[in-house]
C-alpha cells in the first residue's frame, strides 16, 4: 500500500471516528498523521497504554500491517507471525550460545546500514543516564560495552523490536538477556536482577525486559549494554546518547572499522561527518592499508626481567608507543607469559 492510499484510508476512517464534532479532515491535515523522517533523532518511547484497535489493514509487505485505532489514530505495526519466518530469526539462532556467529572479520562488507528505528519499529533507551565506563580497554581488559549506573530492581528496557535469543545466567554477565532485531543487530543486558522475558520471545521497544542489579563480575547495581552484528561488538554510543535518552538516527551506517575495541564513538562535528561518509574506496583502501600495518606487526613475550623502558631500546621505539599499542599505563605491571605488541 502506498502513501497516497493510506492517507485515502485515513481520511475515510477519520471522518467515522470524528464524533459529535463531525470535523473533516483535509488532505494536509491527513498527510501531516504520515510518519516522520527516519533521517532524524528519535526520542525514547515513553512506556504507556495503546488505544483500542478499530481495524488492521495489510500493506504489500507481508510483515508490515496499518492497525487503525478507535480514537482516531494509525500506526504500523510488525506482524509477529511473519517475522518468525524471518531469514535474520533463523541465521545462527542458538538460545544458549552468547555469540553463535563464527564470521570472519575480514568477510563482512566495509559498511552495512541498519535500519533501527523507522515508522514501524521504534526505540527506547534502555537506561537514560550519563555512561560512567565507556567501551574500550578497561584495567588491561577489553570492555565490550557501555556501564549505565541504576538502583537495584530498576526497569530495564528493550532497546529496539526484535526477538530474544538469549535469556539465562552467564559467567561474568551474570543474569544477561541478548535481543536480536530485524537489521541483524543485537543488543545485550547484564548484570540483571532479575529477567522477565524468555528465549523466543518477541519483544517491542519500551518492554520490561528485566531489572536492574549486580551479578555475575560486578561490583555494584549497574546495566552493562552492549551492541553486536555478526558476534562483533562495537561502542552503543555509535547510535544512542544515552544522557538524552535520544537514537541519533533512524538507519545506521555501521562501518566494519567499528567492530574493534579501539574505535570509540567521537562527537559530531562538520570534519567527523565527512569521516563516517567516506566513499567505500577510501574505506577500502584503509582496510588495506591497515591490514598492512597488522602483518608487519611485531610481539614481544614477556620474561623475567622485561621492563618497558628495556623493550623500547630493544625495538627502537618509546615507552609511550607500546602503551598506546596495547592499551596499558607505563606503571603496568609485565606478567610473564604476556605478548606485548611492540611494533
């Protein structure tokens, strides 16, 4: 169904439900009911009770349906029934598994577009709040994800649409429910209290999907969230501010550069937006010129007696250079048995 058949639909179903105040509604007034843009920052949904439903019309796309509702309003609505035939609910679906994906980095595309939140799926902010760990390396351990401080027994929300993969206890994350949504993105929460929703199920954005604690390796109430594609994960702040409860945009260009533990969110400005669009020779050319950089790449197995200062000699380079290589301080204590890249 296009657009000029639904706004027809809807004038006709708006004249019925106008009431005793037999209002007519004008094509513009019609026309400003469709949707908006996907292209701008959607605000978090707010968690509350749906009209009654009058009808449910069909669209040309099996999966997609317009409910009209007795007061007068529309929305689209995903057909539960459909997406479970869905290619993306099917691909390396394991509900015990945390990460059931075996794909190569080196194989994905250099860029995919995520369709995250449009007029028939929308987003909630998992937890509102200032991010107080960040994603990235953490105490010499590769944080996976963002911390969201919250009160135990706090409502944690789904982030998007989608179908939950996982919901159970694992080691470290403690209580961790994994959502797979219909972009083939995945969104974790862990440390859960307690979790209120079951493998299979199919959730909507804004639903309760647990509360907030801290088990597992934590050492206090707090939601660690982590986004995935293909088992790799990359910084949540990419598409969310979490301080403003705001997605910042609809779709997604998810670069295959992202999915490392060294690139971090960067705010927007007018140069950084020429970065996330650059052509995808220029993202090749980069993945090429990386790639180099990796073979020629040295290591350094740590022994008794290493210091820092000593490998810097060795390998004519600085201190400061093997801590940026490896994520660590100059005051990190050398382990025996440790690789240190040091080139």
């Amino acid at each position: 169904m296009g657009k000029q058949q639904v706004i027809t639909v809807l004038l006709a179903f708006l004249s019925l439900t106008a009431g005793a105040q037999e209002h007519r509604f004008s094509l513009k007034e019609a026309e400003e009911l469709i949707p908006r843009e996907v292209l701008k920052p959607v605000k978090s949904l707010i968690p509350g009770n749906n009209p009654s439903v009058h009808d449910t019309l069909e669209t040309s796309d099996p999966v997609i349906k317009i409910v009209l509702c007795n007061d007068g309003t529309w929305h689209y609505m995903r057909d539960v029934a459909a997406m479970s035939d869905s290619a993306v609910f099917r691909k390396a679906w394991k509900e015990n598994v945390l990460n059931p994906y075996d794909s190569k980095l080196e194989d994905l595309p250099f860029r995919v577009t995520l369709c995250l939140a449009d007029s028939a799926s929308r987003f909630c902010c998992p937890r509102q709040v200032k991010v107080f760990s960040p994603f990235g390396w953490r105490r010499r351990r590769n944080h996976t994800g963002v911390d969201l401080p919250l009160a135990h027994g706090t409502p944690v929300y789904a982030a998007f649409d989608g179908r939950v993969r996982c919901s159970m206890y694992y080691k470290g994350y403690g209580n961790i429910v994994v959502i797979r949504h219909a972009s083939g993105l995945e969104t974790s929460y862990a440390h859960l209290s307690a979790r209120k929703v079951e493998a299979g199920d199919f959730v909507s954005a804004g639903d309760v999907i647990g509360l907030g604690g801290s088990t597992g390796r934590s050492t206090g109430p707090h939601l660690h969230f982590e986004t995935r594609y293909e088992g790799y994960a990359f910084d949540p702040q990419w598409l969310m501010d979490f301080e403003t409860g705001t997605l910042r945009h609809g779709y997604f260009v998810l670069k295959r550069k992202y999915l490392s533990n060294t690139s971090k969110y960067y705010p927007e400005s007018e140069d950084e937006e020429e970065e996330i669009y650059k052509t995808e020779e220029e993202d090749r050319a980069e993945a090429e010129r990386i790639a180099k950089e990796m073979a020629a790449a040295q290591y350094h197995t740590i022994k008794s007696g290493d210091t820092l200062l000593g490998l810097a000699a060795r390998y004519h380079t600085t201190v400061s250079a093997i801590c940026k290589l490896n994520g660590i301080s100059p005051s990190t204590t050398l382990r025996i048995g440790r690789k240190l890249r040091v080139k």
